[in-house]
C-alpha cells in the first residue's frame, strides 16, 4: 500500500496505485477483522487518505489530474461529496481532525503545507474563504481587481501569502505580461528573501515575465543574479541557470559573465556546471553567436572522447571531497555524467548554429560522428542540433542524410527515431 489510516475502532482504509503505467489508483476499506467493506478505482494516483475517529466516513485525495478530495460515508459506501482542489499545488495527503478534513498540498511530503480545510458537508472552513477568493480573482477576476490582488499578497508580510501571489503570478503568466512594469517591483523585493523557496520563485517569475515583456525586468537584471548567486549552495547550478535563462532573453544583460560560463565550461571542477555551462552558452548563442564563439573548440572537444576530461576529476576527486562526493553521488544515481555533458555540447553547437551555422562549420563531421554513438539520447541530440542548422542553412547537413534516413527507419530508439524521420520530412527527402 501506499498509505493508509486506521480509526479508533479498527475501520482501515488503504489507498494504492497498482497500475503505474496506467495511472490509476485505488481506494481499500476493510473492517476490525479485515473483511472488505468496499473498494473504489480512481482515474489518478491516489495521495493520501484518512477516517474519522469513529470510523463512519473518510476522506481520500488523488494527484494531477484528477487533483480531487472525495468524502465517502463508510457505512452506506456511497461518495458524500468531492471538491476539486482549487490550487496550482498537488494534494499530498489528507487529515482529519476537530470535525475537519485539512488538505495538504505542496511539491512533495517534505515540503507539504496545510492549503485548507474543509468541513463534512465539503465547504471550506471559515479561515480559508477569503484567501482562496483572493486567488481565484487573480485568475478570472477583472484585470483590475486581479492587479490589486495580487499586489496585496506580494506586499504582505505574511510569507505564506507571498509565496501564493507568486505561484498565482506564475500561473496566469500571460494574461498579467502586459502589466509586468507595475508588477516588478513588488516581485524584485523578495529576491533577496531569506525564504528561499520565495526568493528562487521570485527569480523565476522574474524571468518568465521577461521573456513576455524584456524591458520591464531590465531595471532588476543585476538584483535577479544576485540573488542566485546569494542563495547557491556550492553544488548549485542555479546561477549558471539564470545566466543562461536571462542571455536568451537578452545577451547584453549577461555579456560580462561570459568568460567566468566559458571557464566553467572547460575545467569546473563539478562536471553538472560544466554541462549546465554549455546550456547557458547555447542559450547565449541562439541570440548573438558571436558572444560565445570562444566557446566552439571546447564544446566541440566534449563531443568526442572524455580522456581529456573524466580522468583528470577522478584524480582530484582523491584530494577533494567536495568532488568525491560529487561523482559518487553522480555514481549512485546512476548517470551517465559523460553522455549528459556532451549532449548539453550538442545543444549548444545546435543553438550557435541554427543563427550562424559558419562558426560552427567545422564541428559538423564530430555532430554528424556522434549520430553513431550507442546513447539513444545522444542520437537524438544530435539530430537536434542538425535540425537547428538545417533550418539556417541545408546544404551544412547533405553529408547527414544518408544515416538520418537510417535511423528514421529502424533505429532501436524511439525518439531518435522520431526526431530523424521529422527532419527527414523536414528536409524535403
């Protein structure tokens, strides 16, 4: 089972997920001498359950996209009610307790927080009607009313209340862009939050609503990077992240940090930010190519053998432990560290080369090489990043097409051969 919850006079309910490839979950009850009362089948996973003290009802709450509390009177089996959860969290669990049902919503259990209660009769208990109101009006409320609702929360002191203007925000994105001037300011004082939950949200809105409207988060381009800087721990890849996110956007913002991402790139002593460093640099480079150039030999040379790479951080991994623990952990999760940088170095080169597919001319025969590797992933990178340069300039992929027109025909893996035959379509063949 998945979980379960028992009541004062022996009433078990248990909730499981037995078909995960179906995405289906299902609802036990059993009594004191664990006979089956009745079962119930759900059309999501289930997330939690729990049965009042005398065991006469109980509540059970399914994940995405169901996303749903349903209450069940256990004696007549019969489904009381539901209530569709009005948050843009998932509920986690479920509890009862003083004759309500308190819903738990969040990313995971370890973060999982009260979001609101409900009575037995499926309403919302008195404490919750107003804040759930004020979030629904940010989402179908009239513009203006949203804009002053939501400036309420980002403006409270109340850092629950913050985080829900954020996610809100976040939530109906484009349909507040176009007030992202009035909006910014409210946001960029929480970039230096000491919650960092509402910092690294703040951030990301922050860059969301950049791309939807550039000269609005401009003035606040210095405080977003800052503020991932200020909150990375030493393994983060967050400020490489915003680099990159904030270089598509706008490869000036970041034109100073360039060198400090190439440098990452070649010799990090972590392999997760040379690879992340590739990413921003191809995030750079869809933009303005020729900020990155000094880039291509070195994303170029991760595209073949790691003997010049690998070997060196195994050796330092013995005198540092910061890097020991980095590749052992690397190890235990199983990841292919080698493949993961090098399809990052293919993206980027797919990046640089879909504006200004001359620069990267001469890494060509290495992307069309790597067609060939055994990493279905990496195949289908490849031709990621031949795709991207097609749409420049075809005539840089014509030595590609024979093995392309192969893997779109019987390559083992699915998605590289999915990617293959859309190119193949593409290029007119």
């Amino acid at each position: 089972p998945d979980k379960c919850a028992v009541s004062n006079n022996g009433i078990v309910a248990v909730i499981n997920s037995p078909i995960k490839d179906k995405q289906v979950g299902s609802l036990h009850v059993y009594d004191e001498n664990g006979r089956t009362l009745f079962e119930k089948v759900f059309k999501s996973y289930m997330s939690g359950c729990a049965i009042t003290p005398d065991g006469r009802c109980l509540a059970a709450a399914t994940l995405y996209p169901d996303n749903t509390v349903y209450f069940f009177d256990i004696e007549t089996r019969e489904l009381k009610w539901s209530y569709k959860n009005p948050r843009k969290e998932a509920i986690i669990d479920v509890s009862i307790s003083d004759d309500k049902i308190h819903v738990w919503i969040g990313k995971s259990e370890v973060s999982k927080r009260i979001g609101y209660s409900l009575d037995f009769e499926g309403q919302l208990t008195g404490e919750y009607i107003e804040s759930l109101e004020k979030l629904k009006t940010i989402s179908t409320g009239p513009i203006e009313k949203s804009i002053e609702t939501l400036i309420s929360l980002l403006e409270s002191n109340d850092n629950e209340q913050v985080l829900d203007g954020l996610k809100e925000l976040k939530a109906n994105i484009r349909r507040l862009a176009k007030y992202a001037e009035q909006l910014t300011s409210h946001i960029s004082r929480h970039l230096d939050s000491e919650d960092k939950k509402i910092a690294e949200l703040s951030r990301d809105v922050m860059v969301r609503l950049g791309k939807l409207a550039p000269d609005a988060i401009e003035p606040y381009v210095e405080a977003i990077i800052k503020s991932a800087e200020n909150m990375a721990s030493k393994y983060s890849v967050e400020p490489l992240f915003t680099l990159g996110e904030l270089g598509e956007i706008n490869p000036k913002w970041v034109k100073d940090k360039i060198p400090m991402i190439i440098e990452s790139l070649k010799g990090h002593k972590f392999w997760n930010m040379r690879r992340f460093a590739a990413i921003a640099i191809g995030q750079i480079g869809s933009k303005d190519p020729n900020l990155v150039k000094d880039a291509i030999p070195i994303l170029a040379k991760y595209l073949g053998s790691s003997d010049w790479w690998l070997p060196q951080l195994i050796e330092l991994a013995e005198k540092d432990k910061d890097v020991e623990i980095d590749l052992a952990t690397t190890q235990g999760m199983g990841v292919n560290l080698e493949s993961w940088i090098r399809d990052a170095a293919l993206y980027a080169l797919g990046e640089i080369g879909g504006c200004r597919p001359e620069l990267i001319k001469d890494v060509i025969p290495s992307i069309i090489s790597c067609l060939r590797r055994p990493e279905g992933y990496t195949r289908k990178s490849a031709i990621k990043a031949l795709g991207k340069i097609a749409e420049k300039e075809r005539s840089y992929v014509k030595p590609a097409i024979h093995i392309l027109k192969k893997i779109a025909d019987k390559d083992p893996d699915e998605g590289a051969r999915r990617e293959s035959a859309k190119l193949v379509r593409k290029l007119g063949l």
